[in-house]
C-alpha cells in the first residue's frame, strides 16, 4: 500500500513540476539524458548535428507513445515469460546505443522517447518560459551551436524539443535569453 501512495504521490509531482517547468525533467534529471551526455563527450572524427530526414525523424517518438498507449490499454499479449534478461541482441542495441550517442547529441531524447512529446508540449504552457530580448540578441548563433537539440532558441525559446538545460541561456553572449514565470 504504501508503494502505492509513493508512486502516486511521484507521478504527482512529476505532472506537476513539468506543468511548470516543461522539459526541465529531461535536461536537469533524466538518468538517460546524462548517460547520452557523458557519451557525447567522447571524441570522435565526425560529429553529427544534423541529417537528412532528422526532422521526420523526431516524430518517431509520437508514434512509440502511441503504440505504448495502445498497448497499455488492449493489452501486451506479446510478451513472454521465456525472455532472457540479457542475450547478444541486447547487447549489440546496447553498443549501437553508445555508438549513436557519441556521434550523435540525445539521439534517445531527440528520435525515441516517448516522455518528450508529453513533457514538450507542457513548454507552450505559459509558466515558466524562455525570453529573448531581441534588442541584445546580436544573432551571432551560439545558442543554437550549443543547443543539444539543434533548435534556434534565439527563435523559437519555448519549442517543443526543447530540453531546458540552459545551455542557450548561459553561453548567450550578451545575456539576451532569460528564464523565469511569466509576469503580467
């Protein structure tokens, strides 16, 4: 029972936080999001910021949500009690896991996590929200070489892929982009 009441009261919070906050949870919290981070990190020749078809791509995440809710409420008759917990394929989605992330920023957030449509759209919520002060942005471009996300914040600062880690807000040159709740 009181299992419970704790993940209730957690998802309560999560629901709420994200209310105010947006992404916030997968730029400052989520496990995977530092995981693809600290891979990031490791040098590489060729990193890739962007590709051809990354935009139609992104939409793969609504389509997993889709199917999770799906299978959530018909039923998953496909899982079976027989599966190993650890075998080769496992393993090699695992490498081909970090392969992507060191080439690639937040491969899992950007292609793949069905969290982020629901949490991104909470960024259009009109609590706390991301500010550019167009009279100091200069469009000199670094918030968008920073961002993990390949999104222009200096255009769009509450987009919906849009992780709120920050990054825009503290390289930005002449402190053009601001955060906060919205005042009236």
């Amino acid at each position: 029972m009181a299992e419970n009441i704790s993940t209730v009261l957690l998802t309560i919070l999560f629901v709420l936080l994200s209310a105010l906050y947006g992404r916030f949870f997968c730029g400052r919290i989520c496990p995977f999001g530092l995981l693809q981070d600290l891979l990031n990190k490791i040098p590489f020749p060729k990193k890739i910021r962007s590709f051809k078809g990354d935009k139609y791509l992104r939409y793969l995440k609504y389509v997993l949500l889709i199917l999770m809710v799906a299978a959530n409420l018909f039923g998953n008759t496909a899982a079976s009690d027989e599966a190993q917990p650890f075998n080769a394929g496992l393993a090699i989605g695992w490498a081909a896991f970090a392969l992507l992330c060191i080439v690639i920023s937040r491969p899992l957030c950007k292609y793949l996590c069905p969290a982020g449509p629901i949490l991104g759209w909470c960024n259009r919520l009109p609590f706390s929200r991301y500010k550019v002060n167009e009279e100091r942005c200069t469009q000199c471009r670094v918030c968008l070489n920073v961002c993990k996300m390949d999104i222009e914040p200096s255009k769009t600062p509450n987009h919906i892929e849009c992780i709120r880690c920050g990054k825009c807000k503290k390289n930005c040159p002449t402190k053009a982009i601001t955060s906060g709740f919205l005042k009236k």
